[in-house]
C-alpha cells in the first residue's frame, strides 16, 4: 500500500509515450531546420521574423482549429511573399534579408498584411452573428404572430395552460 | 266582517288557517278569508284574517257591565257546552286552538245566545295567553316557546277560562304571575286557581277535572261531554305533589319541591352552580325527596361536565340547564334566557329572530344537544316524541353545514313551514309561498343595489324548505367558491324555478341577473363566444326569461365547443412556442455557433486571399 504523501515511482525503463514522441518530434525539428539553415538561410531568418505575428497568433490562440493562427498566417504570408520573391529571384544572401528586416516600410508590410489578418479574424465573427440573427429573427416572426392571434381570441390565460405542457427547448438567457 | 292584522313580527298559524277557512266549525268564530295586504301604516306586506263579526261583543265585557247574568244552572249548557264544542271542533280537524281565555270568548249575536272562540291562528300557539290559562310546564316558557301542545292543554285553558266565566272576575287577579306558578308547582293547579273562589258545588268536579296536572289524569272531551250529558264521571285519581319531607334553604327561600329549586335555579343562574355542586342538594333529594334517581342524575351531570371541560357540555350554562331537567323533567328546555317546550321550539326560534334579528341561543340548544336530553330523561312516552326527535335531528343537520340553503336559516325555514322569508330583499313582501318568491325579487329589483346578489342565505334555505324538486346540485354551485360559479348557480336555481313553477316573464330579475353575469361570461375563453353572449343578453332580458338566459349562460354544446378550442388553440400555441424556441435556440448556444462560423469564414478568407496574392506574385 501506499502511503498518503508518497507519490509512487513509476518502474524503471518505463517513460511516458507523450515525452518520447515530444522527443522525437524536437530531433526531426531540429534536423529539418538545420537542413533548411544549411540550404537557404536568408529564407529561414526572413520566415522566422516575417511571421513572428502568425507565432504569436499560434501561441495566443488556444483553440483546437487554431483560426486566429490561419487567418494571421494566411495575410502575413501574403505580406511577406513579395520580399522572399526578392530573396530567392535576385539577392540571395542573409544580408538582403537581414536588410528588408531592418527596413521599416518592408516590416511594416509584412506585418500590417498580418494585422490585417488578425483584423479580420475579429471583425468578421460578430458580422456574421449579426447576420444570422436577422434570418432568425425573420423565421421567427410567423410563428409569434400566431400566438399573438391566438392571445387575442383564447386570453392570457393560455400561456399559463401552455406552461404546463412540455414542449421542448426553453430559452435560458430569455427566462433570466 | 271585521279583519285582524297580524303584526309582521309574529309568526303565524296559516295551517290553522288552512283547517279552518271557509268551515262552519261549531263554537269557533268562522274565518271567511285570509291572505297578505298591503299595510300602509306597517310600511309593508302583512297578513290579515276576516272573520265574521260575533255581534255581541267580548262576554267578559257585557259580565263586567252587568248585560249579562248567569246563575250555575244555565252556566253549563249556554256557556260550558259551545266551549267544550269549540274544542271539539278544533280537534276534529286535528289542531290545538291554544287561545282559549276569558278574553277570546265572543257573544257570535245579539242576543248574546250564542257563545264562540275567537281567532287562534294569528300569533303562535299560546302566545298572548296569561300565564294562569297555561299549564304548569308550558307557562314557565317565553310566549313564543309555549308550544303547539295538545288537546289536554286546551282543556286546560277550558278549564281556567270557565273558571273566570263562572265567577265574572278572576280569582288569582291579585296575584303576581310568578307566584301564582309557585302556588301551582306547591298546590296544584286546582287548588291554586279555585281554592279561594266561591265557585257552584256543581262545576267544582269538572273543573278539578280540567285542571289536574297530570296529563294522563286529566279530564278528556268525552269526560266533559258526558258530564254535561249528566253522566256521572268516575272520580278523578289525586296524585299528591311531590314535596319534600324538610326545606332546601337557598338565598333565604325555602324550596319543598324540586320543581321549585329547578324554577329558581333556571332564573338565578349566576349561583346556581353553588347549589348544583354542592352535596347538600343530593343529600335534601335523597333524604327529603328521597329521590335517588334525581340525585344520581345531578351527580352525573356534574361529572360528565368536569370530563368535558373544554367543551360546550362541560359549561356552567349546559350543567344549569341539564341539571334543571333533571331536577323538573316535565319543565321546559331552559338555557341562558332561552326557554321553550320541546314542541315549541320552532316558534320560539322563529320569534327571537324576529325580534333580535339572530338566534345565537336556539342554535347553540341545538348544537349541544339539549332537545334529545329533555327527552332521555321525560318519565312517560308521549305519542309524538319520536317524531319530534327526529325533527331535531334533521334540524341539527342542517345547522352543521354552512353552505348557502343550509345552516340556520334553513333550520328557521323547516321548522316553520309558514314563515315568511325573511331575505331583506323581499322581507316587506310577506313571501310565505315558494311560488311567489320570484316574482316578489322581480318588483325589489327597481329598489335593490343593482351590484348585490337577488340571493342570499334566507332566499336559499326559503327555497330549498319549501320547493319541493330537488335542488342539491344547484346548491352546490351556488356554494362554491369561486364566484364564476356561485353566479351559474344562482342563475341555475332561480331559472329552475321560473321554469319548474311555470312563472311568467321576470324583466327586473332578469335584468339584475343579466348585469351579474360579467364573471360568468368570463368563464368562456373564447373571445368571440364571450362578446356573440353579451350581445344576445339585452333580447333575453326583455323576454324576461330566466331559463334562456341560463341557457345562453351556460349551453351545454357552447361550453363543449369553447372547451375544445381552448384544447385545440393551446395545442396551437404550444407548437408555435416550440417552433419559436426552436428557430431562437439557446442564446448561447447561436452566439457560439454564430462566432465559430465568423472565425472559419475569416480564416478561409485569409487563406485563399494569400493564394491569390502568392499566385498573381508568381505570374509576374
């Protein structure tokens, strides 16, 4: 048995399969990357600048579908396409690229595209609501006006007859 | 002809009436008609009898003024015989007169040969009778509990009156009604009422007759109808007084008798209990009465009350009366200031409401049970006691219950099958009759509050005493609780009426009825129902017909269909709640949804806009 306090060892030879493949991930990472740093190291420093909005974005965002790290890659890419064209087309040295990171009308491109995304993955959810609720609202109409019509001959009375039976879902935050 | 008008405080004796209309009953003043007037001086209806005129005036009268002279020989044939043919009359038709005194005999003609009994029937039975005319058991009550009696108790009076006749003046005059009741409880009637008075030799045997105090003992018609034939009678049994070997001393009296103490001890409550609880009186009742039974009857009685303490039967009030019974049995039922004999209850509770406006006393007698006590304890079976045993039980069950046709009204209406209702809406209109009670509502509908109710509890109970269909379900609604429905039923049960008794059109009842009808009408959920009633309304209430508008009020098929609708517009209402929650969900629920859906819908965008950039950067 054992004893409160104690926190049991677990056998030896025995690690948790999460840190093994954690492991592993971290080697192949860490191989790819010197790959890439060994082929084309003005692309990977302008990559790792140029999108550190789109990491922070993958950091902040906790959700499973990671939407806001899309939507700020997606612009922020498109923002830093031109300049890596620019690197890879004519001046393909770690200097060029250490020269559009240092020049703010470039980094300001790069990330006002990203802004731009991150802008949009804000704006457009409660457009979107604001959308749905009208069509609700419309739907919702025809039937509320039956019950109207059904008040105005029957009597209040009916919603106390009606409040007896079951008839379904019931709007929690309209009961509030 | 001449009239008599009732005074409308009084209860009368219309079944009396009814024996007598229209009879040639010998010896009596022969009623021609009877029925209600209007009295201008009484400011409302009132009952009024007419009698033929007995033209010779009061006999007491033409003695006094010396126009008319007897001498003993005459006396039983011109005088006894009409009066003893008058009872005989009254008892023919199976009825008590309880009138008979000096006063209320009547020369019927001029030439003062003709010797009649004037009116009995327009105050309850031995009402105005003096005290002396009364005997022993029933002068002790209030005029209104005398009771109907017997055929023993008109005798009784015969024989007091004949008495007064004979002598042309009263011979106990002088004395105060209490002590002459004394004298009579401690000599006999007899003795206390002819003892002194110089009467023939030859009228002292029938008059000893008349005048015993023993019912069995006493002299019946044919007794006195064979001694005015000159048959000898057979002499009369003397049961002696009881009286007791020494004095009961209490508060300086001295009582001989029990029947005295009982007297005394009914008329000084505020120490009789001393008397009641103390052993001296079981000692005088079993040494000087020697009496056991009614010693062992107060010991009881002061038992059972300690074991019902908290109890009506455990007062000082209910041991009084009990114990009062139980020291005089043949005594009327006396509680608080209420007195009367059993047979007599139903006037005596009539007479107090009339004159109280309330019957707080009778109905507690009735509550506590005191009726069935006197019976329990009476010595001798008398031939109508069970019946009136039964009638008390009956009225104990309507006092039980409190519902609009019960309760104590219905009590004053059952035991008084000739009461008027006492509503205050038609009380001016002398309404004795169930048949007359609507249209009496329908001509107090102009001078009523048109907001009250044309019912209440005494036009209940005055309906369910005397209407003889059945009428429990109407009283039923007429009883609920809800006022929708007490107004159904009170639509119900006079539209039950109008139509059972045939009664003609009722415009003012209709309308008061139809302006009450709003909690009704509302009783439908249908809109268009409720406003289609209202509009048909006002032509019913000009057809003055109380069933129609019942039947508009309340339609079977209406309430069905209304009933349905309702059923259908709920099921209606309940799928259109439901398709509403349906479409507006849960509020968060379609917020996430709605946010979830912006989210994808900017990252597709964002992504595809970054293909076209990349793709267009490409082809450049």
């Amino acid at each position: 048995m054992t004893e409160p306090g104690n926190i049991p060892s677990l056998p030896e030879g025995e690690l948790p399969a999460s840190s093994g493949a954690g492991l592993q991930f971290l080697i192949w990472g860490m191989v790819f990357f010197g790959v890439f740093l060994w082929i084309s190291m003005p692309t990977v420093v302008l990559v790792i600048f140029g999108l550190l909005p789109t990491i922070v974005a993958w950091v902040v965002d906790r959700s499973e579908q990671k939407y806001a790290m899309w939507c700020v890659f997606g612009m922020n890419f498109s923002g830093l396409l031109p300049f890596l064209m620019d690197i890879w087309f004519k001046d393909h040295t770690t200097d060029a690229a250490i020269a559009i990171l240092t020049n703010v009308f470039d980094l300001m491109v790069i990330y006002s595209a990203a802004a731009f995304g991150w802008m949009l993955y804000l704006s457009l959810p409660p457009v979107i609501t604001t959308f749905l609720t009208v069509i609700s609202d419309r739907r919702v109409t025809v039937p509320k006006g039956n019950q109207q019509t059904i008040l105005e001959e029957w009597g209040e009375g009916m919603i106390q007859v009606v409040g007896t039976l079951d008839i379904g879902p019931k709007d929690e935050d309209a009961a509030t | 002809m001449y009239a008599l008008v009732c005074t409308p405080g009084l209860p009368t004796r219309i079944y009396v009436m009814l024996s007598v209309r229209g009879e040639e009953l010998e010896g009596l003043v022969p009623l021609a008609e009877w029925d209600t007037v209007d009295g201008p001086l009484l400011g409302q209806q009132t009952m009024v009898l007419i009698y033929e005129r007995p033209k010779g005036g009061r006999i007491m009268d033409a003695i006094e003024s010396g126009a008319h002279n007897l001498n003993e020989y005459e006396f039983p044939r011109r005088i006894m015989d009409p009066l003893v043919r008058a009872v005989k009359s009254m008892s023919s038709v199976d009825r008590t007169h309880r009138a008979i005194r000096p006063s209320n005999v009547f020369f019927m003609d001029d030439a003062m040969q003709m010797v009649v009994l004037g009116d009995c029937a327009t105050s309850p039975p031995g009402f105005d009778q003096p005290m002396m005319f009364e005997p022993i058991d029933r002068s002790m009550t209030s005029p209104g509990g005398r009771g109907v009696g017997t055929l023993a108790d008109d005798i009784y009076a015969l024989g007091a009156t004949l008495a007064v006749l004979m002598l042309g003046y009263n011979p106990v005059g002088r004395i105060s009604d209490e002590d002459l009741l004394t004298l009579k409880m401690e000599q006999g009637s007899y003795a206390a009422i002819c003892g002194n008075a110089r009467l023939p030799i030859a009228l002292l045997e029938p008059l000893r007759g008349m005048l015993t105090d023993t019912i069995v003992a006493r002299w019946g018609l044919e007794e006195l109808t064979g001694w005015l034939e000159g048959q000898k009678q057979p002499s009369l049994k003397q049961i002696p007084v009881v009286r007791a070997d020494f004095p009961y001393l209490f508060e300086g009296n001295s009582f001989y008798s029990p029947r005295t103490l009982s007297r005394y001890l009914s008329r000084h409550r505020k120490t009789a209990m001393q008397v009641i609880t103390y052993d001296n009186l079981i000692d005088w009742l079993r040494k000087g009465v020697e009496d056991a039974n009614r010693a062992d009857g107060i010991i009881a009685t002061v038992k059972t009350a300690a074991m019902h303490k908290d109890e009506p039967q455990g007062t000082d009030e209910f041991v009084i009366a009990k114990a009062c019974m139980v020291l005089d049995s043949q005594a009327p039922i006396r509680y608080k200031s209420f007195t009367f004999m059993p047979d007599g209850f139903a006037a005596a509770l009539a007479v107090e409401f009339l004159h109280r406006g309330e019957a707080k006393i009778p109905l507690e007698i009735l509550k506590i049970g005191l009726p069935q006590i006197w019976y329990s304890l009476q010595r001798s079976v008398f031939d109508s006691a069970s019946l009136q045993q039964e009638e008390y039980s009956t009225l104990t069950g309507y006092l039980s219950l409190d519902d609009p046709g019960f309760g104590f009204e219905r009590c004053l209406y059952e035991s008084n099958p000739t009461l008027p209702c006492q509503s205050e809406i038609i009380t001016k209109d002398y309404v004795y009759q169930v048949g007359d009670l609507l249209p009496a509502i329908d001509a107090a509908s102009n001078r009523s509050d048109p907001k009250t109710k044309p019912m209440d509890g005494h036009i209940a109970a005055f309906i369910a005493a005397r209407f003889e269909e059945d009428i429990h379900p109407h009283l039923k609604a007429l009883a609920a609780p809800v006022e929708e429905t007490a107004t159904i039923g009170m639509l119900s049960l006079l539209a039950f009426l109008q139509w059972k008794l045939r009664i003609t059109a009722l415009y003012g009842l209709s309308s008061w009825v139809g302006g009450l009808l709003g909690p009704a009408i509302n009783t439908y959920h249908s809109r268009t129902t409720r406003q289609d009633i209202e509009k048909e309304i006002p032509s019913l209430v000009r057809k003055g017909s109380l069933p129609e508008l019942f039947d508009l009020i309340d339609n079977a098929e209406n309430r069905k269909s209304d009933a349905e609708g309702f059923e259908e517009a709920a099921r209606e209402y309940a799928e259109a709640e439901y398709e509403v929650r349906e479409i507006e969900d849960t509020g968060s629920e379609r917020q996430s949804k709605a946010e979830k859906k912006g989210k994808h819908t900017a990252t597709v965008i964002s992504v595809v806009m970054s293909m076209i950039v990349a793709s267009i950067l490409l082809i450049i």
